[in-house]
C-alpha cells in the first residue's frame, strides 16, 4: 500500500465529528448517570418540558438501577 492511501485510510478513521450538540448531550448523560435531581437536569439542559428531559435520559438512570440490582443478586447468589 502506498503511503498516501495509507494516510487516506488513517484520516478517514480517525476524523471524529464533534458538535456542539453531541458535547451537551454527553454532559447532560454523565450528569444522568451521577444521579442529578431530574428537575436540575431540566434547569441545565433548558428543556421546557420534563418531559423531553425525562425522554431522552431517563434511560440512564433506569440501566443504572437494574446494574445495581444485578450486582446485589449476584452478591445474595454467592452467599
């Protein structure tokens, strides 16, 4: 392989788009997943409704609650 289509290919995989849209939405799931109160989520963000808010990252806290759950089931199997 020529070094130019080498360089080609290492551009193309390693040239990662990011906006301003996907750094919010990113902050605001690691705030999700740190547990911050849904209605401060909603102050942050400047959703209108709690339901867009509750829509988009509720998701987090719900994968967060059953890893807990899972964790303290295999804890209670070992016993």
């Amino acid at each position: 392989m020529r070094l130019f289509a080498f360089c080609e290919q290492a551009h193309f995989v390693f040239s990662i788009t990011v906006s301003a849209h996907i750094m919010r939405h990113t902050a605001c799931t690691r705030m999700a997943e740190k547990r911050i109160d849904v209605k401060v989520l909603q102050y942050i963000m400047g959703h209108a409704h709690i339901d867009v808010t509750m829509d988009v990252y509720n998701h987090v806290s719900e994968m967060s609650r059953i890893e807990s759950e899972i964790t303290r089931l295999d804890s209670v199997a070992i016993s």
